[in-house]
C-alpha cells in the first residue's frame, strides 16, 4: 500500500471519529491525531464541524495545536510554546518531520546548518539520522546526504495541507502559468507555420529550378540534333564530297 493510500485510510479513520464526538473528547483525538506515525496531513479534520466548534470554547487550544500540525512548524511552536500545551515526544517528532517538509516546499537544496537550527539539532551526525531513520525511511522525502557540501538535496517531499491564503496564491500561479503556455504555445504554432510555408517555398524553388534543367537539356538536345542534321544534309549533297576513286582515275598533270 503506497503511502497516500495508507493515508487517505487514517484520515477517513479520524474524520469520522471526529464528527461522532463533541467538545472535551475532541483534545484525546487531536493528541491521537498529531502523533500517529503515518499521518502527515490534517485539513479535513480540520474541516469537520464539531472540530471547529471549538473555536472560542475552553477547548480551543486543541484546535490551535491541530492548526499547528497543518501548517506550522518546529519554529511556530517555539514561538507560542506559553499558550499551547506541551508536545509529547511523538508530537515533537511529527512537528520536526512536518518541519522538513515545509523547508523542502521552497528548497531542493537544505544546507546543514540551516536544518539544525529550525529542528533543534546539535551535530550533524544527529540530523542525518533523523532525515535517514524518520524522514525517508518513513516516506515523506527522498534525497541525498551531501556531507562534502554540508546539504541534504531534495528529489521529492510530501506536500502539506494548503495555508490559508495559499490556495489563492497557487490559483495565481498556475494562472500565469497557463498563460505562459498558450503564448509559447501559439509562437511554436507561428514557427510550424514559418516552417511549412518555408518548405513550400523551397519546394517550388526546387521544381523551378528542376523545370529550368529540364528547359536547359531540351534546348540542348534540339540544337544537337539541328546541328547533326545539317552535318548529314552537308556530307549527302551530291559533289558536296569527291569520290576518292574517281580522284584517283583522273590522269596526273
């Protein structure tokens, strides 16, 4: 089972926990939620109403550390650590994890330095195992460990849940990509029509030239033949040429 599958499957499995249950026994879903191993993304938990409704209540916090695992970070956490509850290890792992997603959205180049400062990494030999044992053993990014270059480099990250805002900017985007294609879209068909006509008008240069030839040749070939036909008519007249015997008859002077 690939793992969009495999997460498709938990995120159906927590919607519907979710939408079954109201207020207190939200906060046991949500902490189940953001620390189950395999589970990257939590919009649609997100979306479910009685989740939401925990807006303003004395369980809001809850939904603040759900929002956080959706589209925040190691950093955001440490940021706010005085308002939300504190993070059980699994938690803190699954944030650090999300942490690199985030970083490798912008980046497909992640110097060493930069990676252990936003996850809190003391050495480099720490932070190669954890993108090695917790990032692509786990699936969610493949790469390579560049440790001359100090970097890790990015082939593939796992995409996030959509922030607020970000839809509209992607939206933005694929619009003028879109754009950007039907213009170079219309300069190639301009080209295959520049390239048509020029073939076409290589193509009658080529027979112009062919029919010139083929002119040349007949030309040639009549005033060959005019010219051996006046040779014939001059050797055939009669006294045109002496007879060598007749010449060799006539007496000597």
């Amino acid at each position: 089972m690939d793992i969009e599958q495999k997460q498709a499957e938990i995120i159906d499995h927590f919607v519907k926990q979710a939408s079954a249950l109201k207020a207190s026994p939200l906060a046991s879903l949500i902490l189940e939620a953001t620390s189950h191993p395999s589970l990257f993304a939590f919009s649609e938990i997100l979306a479910v109403p009685s989740v939401a409704e925990l807006e303003g209540t004395e369980n809001s916090v809850h939904l603040d550390v759900l929002r956080l695992f959706a589209h925040g970070t190691w950093s955001d956490y440490k940021s706010n650590v005085g308002r939300l509850p504190q993070l059980v290890p699994d938690q803190v792992l699954k944030l650090k994890q999300l942490t690199v997603l985030t970083l490798a959205e912008t980046n497909k180049v992640l110097p060493y330095d930069r990676l252990m400062l936003e996850l809190d990494v003391t050495n480099v030999r720490e932070l190669e195992d954890f993108l090695i044992n917790e990032c692509m053993y786990a699936g969610i990014v493949r790469g390579k460990l560049d440790q001359l270059r100090r970097c890790f480099e990015v082939q593939f990250a796992a995409g996030r849940d959509l922030r607020p805002g970000q839809l509209g900017n992607m939206i933005q985007t694929l619009s003028s990509w879109l754009t950007t294609s039907d213009n170079l879209l219309v300069s190639i068909q301009e080209k295959i029509k520049w390239a048509d006509s020029m073939s076409e008008l290589d193509k009658k240069h080529r027979k112009d030239v062919e029919d010139r030839v083929e002119e040349v040749k007949k030309s040639l070939s009549l005033k060959a033949d005019v010219d051996f036909r006046g040779h014939e008519e001059i050797y055939s007249e009669p006294g045109g040429v002496m007879d060598y015997e007749e010449d060799r008859s006539r007496p000597k002077r």
